[in-house]
C-alpha cells in the first residue's frame, strides 16, 4: 500500500497500529501493509468497527485506568497482507466480536481487487491473483507473449 495511506492509517488508528515502526524481532508490522490500496476502504472500516467496539467495552470497566485497559483489551494488529488472493489481518488481544469483523473484511477482499479497488472476478489458471477483469487481460496477454505463465 502507499505510503500516504499506511500513514492515514496509523494516524488514524494509533492504537490499533501502535507497533507500526517496531523492529522486525518485535513486529511483523515492521513491513507494513502487504497489499495493494484497493484494500484501504475495507481496512478503514474493519479499524472503525473494531476501536468503536472498544469504546464501547471501555465504558463496561470504569474501574480500569487507560493503562489497564488497554493492556487487558486493545487489540493491536499484528500483520496485514495479502495471502491467497485474500487480505489476512492478524490482531492480538481480540474477542469474539473482533474476530468476527476480521471474518467480514477478509471475506469482503475477495470480492474487490487489491490493487485499485475495483470489482473482481474469479479467475482460473496459474496462482491465485487478486486482479479486476482489465488487469488480469493486461497482465496475461504481457506474460503470454513472454512465453510464462502467471503465478
């Protein structure tokens, strides 16, 4: 993803991508984002629904400090990318709930193309791709002449 929108992001949802700069020995989020911007509206959403989900379970411990409470409950991104065709977003510190708004947006992934957001298509042949219908033509017809397939 470009730089402007992993910092969106991060500024955004500091919280949730508090380990964004970390080394790699710490984080998996040393690497950033893995995918393309076609992904940025999903990911929004998907940190929306989960920080307002943490709001709202801060209000059922007021005997919590900020500390406390965001040791014990906010949840942190641990690694986002791309796997199989699909957006992978890995948290620790989740509840049922959160793992199920994941479950949503890497479902909701399949259906949109990585790179530019656009609507995809299933597409048969060679590795799993997330590309909408022109790209996958651009790109087989430029692989093809090269005598390779895609991967």
């Amino acid at each position: 993803m470009r730089d402007e929108l992993d910092k969106l992001l991060c500024e955004k949802f500091p919280k949730i991508f508090r380990d964004r700069n970390k080394s790699m020995q710490e984080s998996c989020m040393h690497w950033g984002f893995e995918h393309g911007d076609g992904w940025f509206d999903i990911i929004e959403s998907l940190c929306a629904n989960i920080q307002s989900h943490v709001s709202w379970k801060r209000r059922q411990h007021p005997d919590l400090s900020d500390e406390e409470f965001d040791e014990q409950h906010q949840p942190i991104a641990a690694q986002v990318k791309e796997k199989f065709g699909g957006l992978r977003f890995y948290m620790d510190n989740t509840d049922d709930y959160i793992q199920g708004a994941i479950s949503m947006a890497e479902s909701m992934s399949y259906r949109k193309w990585e790179q530019g957001g656009n609507k995809r298509q299933k597409r048969r042949g060679g590795g799993m791709r997330t590309l909408c219908g022109t790209c996958h033509k651009q790109k087989w017809n430029v692989t093809r002449r090269q005598g390779r397939r895609l991967s």
